[in-house]
C-alpha cells in the first residue's frame, strides 16, 4: 500500500515511454498503410501522423518491414480485435426463424480500413519474403483455432473446411465492403452453412 494513496495499489501500470512511442507509430502506420497503402506513406509520414521523428521510427523499428510485422503482431496478439467479417457475423445474429438474415448495406467505416489494410499485407507480403512468412502463419492460426470448432464430415476435413470457410468470410467481406448493394450481407449465412456443415456441440 502507498502511504496516503491506497487507491495507488489498484492502478494499473503506466506505459514507459518506449511502448507509447512504439504503439503512436503502430496506430499512425495502421491509418496512413490503409488510406494510401504502405507504398503510398513514407516512415517520414507515419513518424509525422505519430507527432515524433523519423528517428524515432529507426530506434523502434528496423525499417518498414519490422514495423509491418509489429502492426501483424499486434494484430495476432488481440484477443479482440475488430474484424472485417464482424458485419456479416452480424447480419447472422439478426436471422430470422426461416434463417433469413438481413441485408445490411451500409458498411462500418472501422471494417473498410481493416478490409484495406488486410489487402496491404497481402500485397506487401507477396512481394516480401520474411512478411509473407509472418502473414501466412497469421492466417494458419486464424484457420486452426478455427477447424478446432468444426466437427469431422465423411467428405471434408475441418481444416479443409476452416480453409473454405475463412475464403467465404474476406472474400464476401471485401466485395460487400466495394459493392454492398449488389453483395449484400444475407448472403452470409447460406455461404456458410454450405461450406462448414454444423459447429461441434
């Protein structure tokens, strides 16, 4: 306990330094990469977007790599992170007793620039070795905890199905994201239903 301040004990730690500087870059990198695409912002920019240095950028940061991976990292490490299929997901929760769920089309502003930014490290990581390594093991961890809650059929393996699954979930969300009168979010569930049959009980 501290002498005068007991409610000091319930405080949680502040951050040091270091970690503000990393996670301004990390939050200025995720909005400049989505909205000019990581070719398209500098580490001169992101470093200006975060208020610092580009200096600041190289004693955190390897180079634009490192900081790619970082933003992957902390997406990987968040337990619960906003997704670009959590409209869809939605959509599904509002099913009706027929299992018709509605058509929304009006996407989430925080849905389009994950949509962005999950295309930039697409790209980025086709063109790049050690980020495309890093991404491809970001999408294998998404489809096995994934195929651990899909039961076994005779003609599809749960992985085969989280595969197929996970395929149906960006790919419906990146074309209801661009086109969402003509792609509308009620086509979610019957996609799903017929690539992962029924969850595990």
């Amino acid at each position: 306990m501290t002498d005068g301040h007991p409610e000091d004990d319930a405080a949680p730690p502040r951050r040091s330094r270091r970690d503000e500087t990393r996670a301004a870059l990390l939050t200025a990198a995720e909005r400049l990469w989505a909205e000019h695409g990581i070719h398209g912002a500098s580490l001169d920019d992101i470093a200006a977007a975060a208020g610092l240095t580009k200096g600041a950028v190289y004693s955190n940061f390897a180079g634009k790599t490192d900081l790619l991976l970082a933003l992957m990292e902390r997406f990987t490490s968040d337990p619960s992170p906003t997704d670009v299929c959590d409209e869809l997901r939605a959509a599904e929760q509002d099913a009706d007793p027929e299992g018709r769920c509605s058509a929304r089309t009006t996407p989430d502003d925080r849905a389009r620039q994950l949509a962005l930014l999950l295309v930039e490290f697409w790209l980025y990581g086709m063109r790049d070795y050690a980020a495309g390594w890093r991404i491809a093991d970001w999408y294998a961890e998404r489809r096995a905890h994934l195929a651990s809650q899909l039961a076994p059929t005779d003609d599809l393996a749960p992985g085969d199905r989280a595969i197929l699954t996970m395929a149906l979930d960006l790919g419906l969300a990146f074309q209801h994201l661009l086109d969402p009168d003509r792609v509308p979010t009620n086509l979610y569930k019957t996609g799903k239903n017929l690539v992962q049959g029924h969850p595990r009980p």
